[in-house]
C-alpha cells in the first residue's frame, strides 16, 4: 500500500508534469495548497483502491469519516507534532483528509478517468479543496479587489510588505488558532472571498494590516464579526475598544496601533496598527469600497 503511495506521484510527474501543474499560474498564496491537496488526495486514494483491488472507492465509507481520525492520531504519537501550534498542524494535515475526500468526490462524479482534469485544469482556491463541489461544478468564486492607496500608505515609515488572499484554508487556520477548530469550521465553510495588505514600519519593528472578505450572506458576514472581535480580543489581551461599538462598527486600542473593523452586509472589512490620526479616514476608506 506504501509503495502504491509513492509509485503514483511518479507516474504523475510522467504523464503531466505534477510539478509544473502545481505551480502553474501562481500569483496568489491559495492555489499552490489546493494543488498540493488534490496531488497528495489523488496518491492516498490510489493507495486504497490498490487495498480494494476492483471494488470501487464509492462503496467505502467516506474519506473523512475513515481516515481524518486515523491520520490525526497516527500525528498525534509525534510529540513534537502535538505541541505545534494549529497553523502548522492543520498546513500538514489538510493535503491528506481534505485532498483524498476532493478526489473521493471526483471518483463518485466520474471515476479515475475524469480526474485527469486535475492535472491540466488544477484547483485554484482552498474553499474547493473543503467544498469540491465548488471545483467539480466549476462554480466561479468572487474576485476580491483591495484599492492598492489606502490611508496607511501616508504614514510615515510604514512600507508595504504584501499583498495577498488567505482563501478558506487560512481563515481556519487564524480561527483555530485563537477561538477553536470548531467555529474555524463553521465561520469558514461561507468564505466566499478575501484580500489584506501588510505594511512593515522597520525601524519600530511594527506591522499594520488591512483586510476585505467577502462571505456567503449577511449572517454568515456577521457571525464572522463577532468571531474576529472575539479573535482582537485575544490577540491583544490590552485590547480598549471604542463606546461606539455595534454590531457593524468595531473600534478599539492596542499597544502597537488602533484597530479599525466594520460589517457592511455580506463583507467584513478591518485594519489593525492603525494609526490614531487615521482612524477617521480608516472608518470611511472602508466604508466606501465597493
């Protein structure tokens, strides 16, 4: 079974090129680690469809139910691996349960065969990885846009240091990290989109961030607000927010700058390290993007 696990990546690389349908096209953070699952999901299902012999992999149990368990505790013999923090344990976990229950949903749709399209037309966002509907049914996803001149980008000595997008996967990795894998799993399942920038003021070795994310509906919006002031709360435990506080408008202290979050209906827009001379036009930058 082992050995069925390492063969197939080998013919991978000789049929398709494993390396370069992973990498192909990478801008962004998120579609290198779909890419990952569904190469990695593809080797684990092998594997048991070698243990099956002809029995088709639709007659098992699903992967998630049989397998995320024995993976999880097979890791957790490693003591170095328990004591990791969630981050790390879910980036190595993620491209076995997650990527062998993608290709599970392939093999049910359309047997091996049909998941050749994997290798020329290869996932690009995490959330198809968690939900492969999304990929089999070639649901478009939104196309975050952050204006690249924010009001942090006249502070004095802030530089930028990225521009990105998260995807499904890192928000659970962020949720699980400072609430619980369980509300991760039940904020994230409605991402729907996301784009932050962070600015580096290297001489205060201080950082700044702004975020937009963009989720299924107005609740699954909310309940996200609730979770991330939740999530400021511990993330700075000297957190002082603002009497002004709704349930739209989150403002508050920190020792390295303020923090600036709003709900505008299906979207959940923030800064952090802001600046307390910019938290106005902050408020409004955000509240205007559209």
């Amino acid at each position: 079974c082992g050995l069925s696990t390492e063969l197939t990546p080998a013919l991978q690389d000789h049929n398709c090129n494993r390396v370069q349908s992973m990498k192909a096209g990478k801008t962004q953070d998120d579609p290198e680690p779909p890419r990952q699952a569904g190469v990695e999901g593809y080797a684990t299902a092998a594997m048991f469809q070698n243990m099956l012999g002809d029995a088709p992999i639709s007659a098992m149990p699903s992967f998630d139910t049989c397998l995320g368990p024995l993976i999880r505790q097979q890791m957790a013999e490693f003591p170095v691996f328990s004591k990791a923090r969630f981050f790390f344990r879910l980036q190595a976990l993620v491209p076995d349960i997650q990527g062998a229950g993608f290709i599970e949903e392939g093999l049910i749709r359309g047997g091996w065969k049909s998941l050749n399209e994997l290798f020329t037309s290869p996932p690009t966002s995490t959330k198809a990885i968690y939900q492969p509907e999304v990929y089999f049914n070639h649901t478009p996803l939104p196309v975050i846009q952050l204006p690249r001149k924010t009001p942090l980008d006249s502070v004095h000595g802030l530089k930028l240091l990225d521009e990105d997008l998260m995807g499904e996967l890192g928000f659970n990795e962020l949720l699980g990290q400072f609430i619980s894998e369980d509300k991760a799993t039940a904020d994230c399942t409605n991402w729907m989109g996301d784009r932050y920038i962070v600015y580096e003021d290297p001489a205060n070795e201080s950082y700044a961030l702004v975020v937009r994310t963009r989720w299924a509906n107005v609740d699954a919006a909310l309940a996200f607000f609730r979770d991330y002031h939740e999530l400021l709360t511990r993330k700075y435990p000297e957190l002082s927010p603002d009497a002004s506080f709704t349930d739209d408008l989150f403002i508050a202290r920190t020792a390295s700058g303020e923090v600036v979050m709003l709900r505008d209906g299906d979207e959940v827009r923030w800064a952090e390290g802001v600046p307390a001379s910019k938290v106005d036009a902050m408020q409004k930058w955000l509240g205007n993007l559209h």
